[in-house]
C-alpha cells in the first residue's frame, strides 16, 4: 500500500461549496438604471440602484448589454446573480475614492481598507458569473506601491508599507455564505483578486484570472481563502505576479485574537502560470489551516509549487493537508517550508525616530509582541501523492525550528526531475514511497537536525539515454546500450537494467561516470573501453555481444594495469513487466523493481517479473567472486551506497562487487532460458569465443 491509499476517509469533501443558488429569473439590466457601457461614463450609482431593487424584489439577476462599464465599489445582496455576460468588460475606476473605506480584514490585520470593485459583505445565496471581463485596471495601484515601498525601505519600514499603501480588492466575499463565482475573467488586480473571508459554502468555479496584463503587480494574489470553511474551488486558471491559491487565517497578535481556522477547503483540476505559489498555506496561519485536499493541479513556470509558510511571532498549525496528483514544469522548487518566511516583511520593528510618537492602529497592531509558544506556527500531517515534475531547480526547501519540527510530512509516487534535490532542517517522522527524483548534480538531499528522516535514494541516478541497439533472436527483444557500459533488456516488455560501477575502499564510482569513455558497435557487438584518473592510466574493457540463441547478451570484462584495490561492481532489477511509453527509457527507475522476486543460486539468479498468473522469467549467471546482495533500488547516488543500502526496501535489486584484476577475464550473461539456451559459469567463456567468433565470420 502506499501512503496515499492509507489517507483517513475524507467524508467532508462532499460538503464543500455553495449548497444554493439564487433562483429567481427576473432579469434587471442595468442601462435601463442609466448605465452607459462606453468605458468613460461613471456607473457605480446606476449598476447598485439595479443590485438594490432586484434584492428589494426577491432576487433575480442583473445583467448588461454588450460594452465597458467603467464602475467603483458594487455591492450585492441576498438572493442576486449577478451577470456579466460575453463582450461585456467591467472596468474598475483608477481613482481610490471611488472605493469607500471599510472595516475588514488584510494580510492578516483587521483595519479600515478600501472596499473591492465587486462586494457581497454579509449575504447568503450570491451568484456572481458570465463570460464576460473585470478589468481592475489596477496598474495605477502598483504603481503607488513602488513608490511607496522605495520609500518606506531607506526608513526601515518594510514591515508596514503593504498595509499603508491602500488598494482595492477585485472580489470580496466577507461574512457570507452559499456564494458561487464562476466563469469570469479577471484581470489587473490592484492587490488580491478573489478573497474570501470569514465565509463559509462558497465555490470558485472555472474563472480566468489575468493579473500579468500590462505588467507584473505587486500583491496580485489569485484565489485568497481566509479563516473560511467549505469552500470549493475548481476549473480555475490563474497567472498573477503572488501566491495563485492561497489559505489564510489571521497573522501575528491579531490573528491569535481572531483565532478562526481555514477549513475543509477542496481545490481540484486548476492551473497556475505565473505567481509565488501553485498552493501556498500562509504565510498568515495564526488560527490554522486544516482539512484541506488539492487534486488535479497544474503548474507551469510558477516560482513554487507546494508552499507552506509561517513566522515565529504567527503561531497556528497547519495540518491535514493532503495534495495528489499534481503536474509541474519549469517551478523553480516543488516544495517549500519555512518557518521564518521573509522576515523584513514578517517582523516589526519601529525605528527609533517614531518613539513617542503617535502612530496608526494597524502600526500598534502589527508592533504587539507575541508571547514565544503562542507565536510558534507547526506544520504536521502533510500528505504529498502522484507528483510528476519537469524541469525544476529544487525539489524541496524545508526548515522547521529546534522547538517545532516539521512532523509526519508523507511522501509517495513522485517522479521528478530537477537540478538538485535540496535540504531538510528541524523534521521528524517522514516516510518516503516510490519515489524517483533524478537531480542533475547528483548530490544527496542534505538533512540536518532531524528525527526519522530517512530520504530513500540520496539521488536517483540522471535517467540513462540508450542510443546503442542489440537485436534479439525475436524480432520485438532489443537490448539497449547506453553510451557507457549500461544495458536495459526491453524483450519487448521492461525486463530490467544491468549496469556497472567500481569500488575502492570506501568510495566507489559508476563507469558512467568515467573521464573517457568510448564506444564501437560492430553488428551485434559493443565495445567500451575507458579510463579515469583513479585507474591511474589502466584502462578497464567491456564487449558486450548479442546471443544468437536467446534474446541476451554475453558480456566480457577485463582491465590493464588498474590498481590492485579495485573492484568491480554490478547491480540487476528493474523488471517492469509492461511495455514502456515513449517518454520512459530503460534507466533502473525504482518504481520497476517494486514486484521482482530473486530466486538466487550461488552467483545465477532467476529474476521472476509481471502478472501474478502471467509471471515471466530472465535469467543470469555473473562470476563466481561476485558477493551479491539483495540491495534497496532508491539508493543509486553511487555503487557503493547501492551495495551498502540493505534488503529491507519495497524495490529490490540485486547488486553485487567482485575482485577486478588485470589481465584477467570476468563474463556476465543475461538471458532468457530456453531449449538451446541453458548456462552456467563454466561455460561462458567458450559461449563469449563462439558469439563474438560468429561476428567475425558475419
């Protein structure tokens, strides 16, 4: 089982989103209220004097004819659909006033802010939706962010300009409940686009938001869900210049007073494009964030993918987080986790010139000290599963704290590939399943102060390519060869891997590796001859030749002048059993191995692989120095880690040393056993003379 199939039941996904929708057909269009959909004319009176007597009748939907519609601050009510339909733009004022000041909550404070373009504050069955735009039109916004922002760094004051320098929101929905949103297009957000907030049975569905037109804005979040429960959010594609989909629940002393989770949030078959974070829990996570499941989520040329992110003044867990079946490309880190996120931002400091003096409230607020174990924030019981990543830097960043160690962190079926596979500080109790990260440097992922985190395989070996073909004796069997002496067995099904490495002492190195490496294929013979500076200028031999008899392969290996102290080392499994795709290659992928069973006799072996009623065999016979081992196939960073790694894995493969002297011979064969194909080590030399002897007569 992997650790994904044990997830407790999720019996409250069914409960997620807006339980109602307004029912009422009446239809009020706002030019009849005097509107004017030129782009020029203010209509913020006009389109609220629709919203107000369609609520004051019961419901029913407002509605525009095709144009722009240049507004402010709307509010709806109860039992209202709002509309905006195709070839409809609502555009938002460029000018501050026209969004009255109000009392909610923002990154985290509770303060006066301005209200948003689109308000439901306190309502129950809200439907807004349509084909049609919301240009915030907000670059006036980011403007004045800059600008400010310059300023308020050389005063030291990092830590408060997001909170004085005021913009609106897109979409409020505060306080209310049975709220669907679905199907719009949003663009240029002065700041958040969609926030929901102190709500509950709300649903985002399939809306468009384009916060990167025209520049890149400060701020733009995409989807905020703050200290709210129920909420659905689905069909979404977001590119915006800040966290994509992102859960919140109070910051600092605040949000301690506050002290209301986010919970029971689904976000499933979305897409982020630009932005901090595919998923980002925090940084805001003072009344915790909980019960969550995200499934189904793409992203490409996001920043981050997974993000978890408090500060030690914030306080809050963050638990039960559960995240399968995610695509990623070109993110810079699939999975980040920190405690101590941007600190010029997190922590409050006032200068020494504004003692005495009197400052705002939301100054006070963000300055209240927190009591250390009350600010402490823990992340516990995150549930990674069925993650495939492309071209990403790093595959994770995490760092906990000497006092709040990332615990119970579940990773299963990610196949990855990335520049490197990153660092791990302050965890304890994580489990690993099926995991395949190829990093490009090949270095270990580094854990530092931490408990029980074993990560399974240090590096998975870069995947192999194999441009070298040996022909079976049935049409279907190759066996391919690699540019050094590596060889997968596709006959035509994933019949495993053999490859080679050295040892000496205590470090060791695969002939993949190798300085020089050179290669000659004659018919259905390969020759690899290499050499590296710890042969100190031996030079180590491999032929490789096709068996006419059996779909296989004879291999001979010798070596010339080599130290004394080396020893050669193989390792075999990775038998799939299935076909490959077109995008997979015969490397010795973990998740190949996890049902070979080794039947081992002395030093041949039957390797036994497929369908439990379909079961298929291969055969080998390897020297009878080899000291062969049942060896864990996620730890293939080098040779001799491999042949170190132990038994106790769920991707067994055999890996073996024997003594490589110069001047003596060493035969390997892999074979699939039939009438005129049966060996044993004795008869391999003689086998090795006639194949290659029948490529010379060829």
């Amino acid at each position: 089982m992997t650790y994904a199939s044990r997830i407790p039941e999720l019996n409250w996904v069914g409960k997620t989103g807006a339980r109602n929708l307004p029912k009422n057909n009446r239809s009020y269009n706002v030019t009849d209220y005097g509107a004017v959909g030129d782009g020029i004319a203010m209509n913020t009176k006009a389109i609220q004097k629709a919203i107000d007597e369609c609520a004051g009748n019961g419901g029913g939907t407002v509605t525009f004819s095709p144009g722009k519609y240049l507004t402010g601050s709307v509010y709806l009510k109860e039992g209202v659909h709002f509309i905006i339909p195709k070839r409809t733009t609502l555009l938002g004022s460029t000018d501050l006033k026209d969004y009255p000041e109000m009392n909610t909550r923002v990154a985290g404070i509770e303060m006066q802010w301005p209200s948003a373009l689109i308000n439901i504050l306190g309502q129950k069955n809200v439907m807004v939706s349509g084909e049609g735009v919301v240009h915030a039109q907000g670059k006036v916004f980011w403007a004045s962010y800059w600008a400010m922002r310059k300023d308020y760094e050389a005063k030291g004051l990092r830590w408060i300009v997001d909170y004085d320098c005021k913009r609106p929101r897109t979409l409020l929905v505060s306080e209310s409940s049975d709220v669907t949103v679905k199907g719009l297009t949003f663009r240029q957000a002065g700041f958040w686009t969609i926030q929901i907030l102190y709500s509950s049975y709300c649903t985002v569905d399939g809306v468009i938001i384009q916060n990167n037109v025209g520049g890149h804005g400060p701020s733009t979040d995409g989807v905020d869900i703050d200290s709210s429960s129920y909420i659905l959010v689905e069909n979404c594609d977001i590119d915006c210049n800040d966290d994509n989909f992102c859960l919140k629940s109070g910051r600092d002393a605040d949000g301690l007073r506050v002290n209301r989770p986010t919970e029971y949030i689904v976000i499933r078959n979305c897409i982020s494009r630009a932005g901090g974070g595919l998923l980002t829990c925090g940084s805001e996570t003072s009344g915790g964030i909980r019960h969550v499941l995200a499934e189904g989520l793409k992203a490409k040329g996001t920043t981050v993918g997974i993000r978890l992110k408090s500060a030690m003044n914030r306080g809050g867990t963050t638990e039960h987080i559960y995240i399968k079946n995610v695509e990623m490309d070109n993110v810079r880190t699939v999975f980040e986790a920190t405690m101590n996120w941007n600190p010029s931002y997190s922590y409050s400091s006032l200068p020494k010139e504004y003692t005495d003096k009197e400052i705002p409230e939301h100054w006070a607020k963000m300055l209240e000290e927190v009591e250390p174990d009350k600010g402490m924030p823990y992340f516990n019981n995150i549930y990674l599963s069925g993650f495939k990543v492309r071209n990403s830097k790093t595959f994770m960043s995490v760092e906990g704290s000497e006092t709040s160690l990332m615990k119970n962190f579940n990773f299963s079926d990610i196949d990855a590939n990335v520049d490197r596979i990153g660092d791990v500080r302050y965890a304890r109790d994580w489990k690993f399943d099926n995991i395949n990260i190829k990093a490009k440097n090949r270095e270990p992922v580094i854990i530092k102060n931490s408990e029980n985190v074993h990560f399974p395989s240090g590096v998975v070996a870069i995947e192999t390519d194999f441009p070298y073909t040996l022909n079976g004796v049935n049409k279907e069997a190759k066996i391919k060869g690699a540019a050094h002496p590596e060889f997968s067995f596709l006959l035509p099904e994933m019949a495993g891997n053999l490859k080679f490495g050295i040892v000496q002492g205590q470090s060791s190195k695969w002939l993949g590796d190798f300085k020089v490496k050179n290669v000659k294929q004659s018919g259905r013979q390969l020759t690899y001859r290499l050499s590296d500076p710890v042969l100190k200028g031996g030079e180590i031999t491999v032929n490789a030749v096709a068996l006419s008899s059996s779909d296989g392969v004879i291999i001979e290996v010798s070596a010339v002048k080599i130290p004394d102290d080396i020893s050669l080392f193989w390792s075999y499994g990775g038998a799939y059993g299935e076909v490959l795709e077109k995008t997979g290659n015969g490397s010795l992928r973990p998740v190949y191995c996890k049902y070979n069973v080794f039947s081992v006799e002395w030093t041949a072996f039957t390797l036994y692989y497929g369908q439990s009623m379909k079961l298929k065999t291969i055969n080998a016979v390897m020297p009878v120095s080899s000291e062969i081992r049942l060896s864990d196939a996620y730890m293939q960073q080098s040779p001799l880690s491999f042949f170190e790694s132990g038994k106790k894995t769920d991707a067994p493969a055999l890996a073996a040393v024997l003594p490589l002297k110069s001047g003596q011979k060493e035969y390997f064969c892999i074979y699939r056993q039939n009438e005129k194909a049966d060996y044993n080590h004795y008869m391999l030399p003689a086998l090795f003379r006639k194949e290659t002897a029948g490529i010379i007569s060829e």
